[in-house]
C-alpha cells in the first residue's frame, strides 16, 4: 500500500531571489539563496556547493540526492548550521544563518532545529524516554507532556520508554532519534542517511514514521540519502551534482528516482 495518498503541488514555484522580494503565498522552513562553499585554494580549489538556490516548504518531505561529492550533505550541514558558507545565504525561517553569533546560532539550532542521524547518536546511560526529552531537559524547558505522549506513540514506543539503548534494536534506537527530534517541535528536521545503518524492515519502519510526522504532525524534514526507495517516501526529491541543483521530482517512486539517478550526467 502507498505512503502517499495526497499529491503535492504539481508545479514547482520557483524560488526567489531575496526574502524581500518574494510574496510569502506559502510558508517556507528552509531557504539557500545562492549559496556558496569552497574548499581549498588555487589549484586545489573544490566547490562543494556552487551558487545553491532552493527552498524547502513547511510541513513537506524533501529527499536531497546525488552522486558522491554532490554536495548534498554539505547543502544540509549548511541549511541546519552545522557548517558555514563561503558566499551567499541559508535561512531557518526567516532568520539568516550567516548573521548570527555563535551563542544565537547554537540556541536557533537547539530550539528550532532537529536532527536525526545514521548513528543515532543516543546517551547510553539514559533511558529511551530520558533521550527523547533530552533537549529540553538541557535547555530548562518544560515538556509538554501532551505532545511527548502522541509523539511517542505515533513512533510505536509506548513499551520500551524505560530501556536504555543498548536494550533496544537498531530499529528502536533510530525511532527513540526519531522521536527526540520530534519532541521540541522544530521548525523543521534534517535526517542523514537516518536508515544507513538499519536493516530492510527497520528501515522502512522508520521512513514510515518519518512519513507520518509529516503527514500526521505537520513535520518538515529534509532527508540526504542515495537509495531511491528512501527517497520515495518523500513529497519532492531535489538532485545535486557537481554542487549544483540540476534536477527535482516530485510524488517520486524508486523507480523514477533511479531513472532520474541514472540520467544525472546527460
């Protein structure tokens, strides 16, 4: 049975030059504006990315794809500020990434961003609940119980809250990761290659949430990944070569994906 019972728009709006000169006819969580990153010097010179324009819309699953050395993990490292630009902009929101100081830019990430990835990245001496309200804990916020508890259960943990990691599986682990990004409500959710290290059943498990949160929740996420079943779950696939946006998909299935993967270079 399909995941994707609802069709998005079925033609791109193409994206705007700056904030101000775009009409806001739809809410955008994530923006690049000719975005920019180099590495090295001279002769050894890389473009990871190479004047990136794109947006990313709220409540919408995006796959980023491409070949190795895309680009596409740097696009994200950027979008989520894990990493910074040569030249141009990222925006969450509407704050501009760029501009801000390194304590602003570590509190837009811990309240406005959330992060799942292929490693899972929990505490091992937290139970499976204590992860997932980890980062309000270490912000000194109070849990809204309310939305924890439907989150907890849209992701299938309601009996395995008092097991720390190592009690768990792979699968189990991703979706306690799954729902600590979920937990705090972000404006919106990167995952990388959140079902690299899972195997088939876990990882469809997984995507399955994903999908969920975005449908059932309201959830954006934006998803780097290469396999094309993957980005199948998504609304829109957005493919990077070369540190350039060069093609983007929408309603994917894997079998489009791998067409479009397979025509890259023409």
């Amino acid at each position: 049975m399909s995941l994707l019972t609802t069709a998005p728009d079925p033609t791109p709006e193409r994206p705007a030059e700056t904030l101000s000169d775009r009409t806001h006819d739809r809410a955008v969580a994530a923006r690049a504006l000719h975005a920019t990153k180099v590495y090295g010097r001279a002769d050894t010179e890389v473009r990871a990315l190479d004047d990136v324009t794109v947006d990313f819309d709220r409540g919408r699953f995006t796959a980023i794809m491409g070949p190795s050395g895309s680009g596409k993990s740097t696009l994200m490292h950027c979008l989520a500020g894990l990493d910074t630009l040569s030249d141009g902009e990222v925006y969450v929101g509407q704050t501009p990434l760029g501009r801000l100081r390194e304590r602003e830019l570590t509190r837009l990430r811990r309240d406005q961003v959330g992060f799942v990835f292929q490693a899972f990245n929990l505490v091992p001496t937290l139970t499976a609940l204590e992860n997932i309200t980890l980062p309000g804990d270490l912000a000194g916020r109070k849990v809204d119980a309310a939305w924890v508890d439907h989150v907890i259960a849209t992701v299938g943990l309601g009996e395995r809250l008092g097991h720390r990691p190592s009690e768990l599986s792979g699968g189990q682990q991703q979706r306690v990761a799954v729902a600590r990004a979920l937990a705090s409500r972000p404006q919106i959710i990167f995952a990388d290659e959140p079902t690299g290290n899972l195997d088939s059943r876990s990882g469809t498990e997984i995507l399955a949430f994903m999908r969920t949160a975005v449908r059932e929740l309201g959830q954006t996420i934006v998803m780097v990944t290469h396999d094309p079943g993957a980005a199948a779950y998504a609304d829109r696939v957005v493919f990077l070569a070369d540190g350039r946006i060069v093609d983007e998909l929408f309603e994917p299935t894997a079998t489009t994906v791998l067409d479009r993967m397979k025509h890259l270079g023409d």
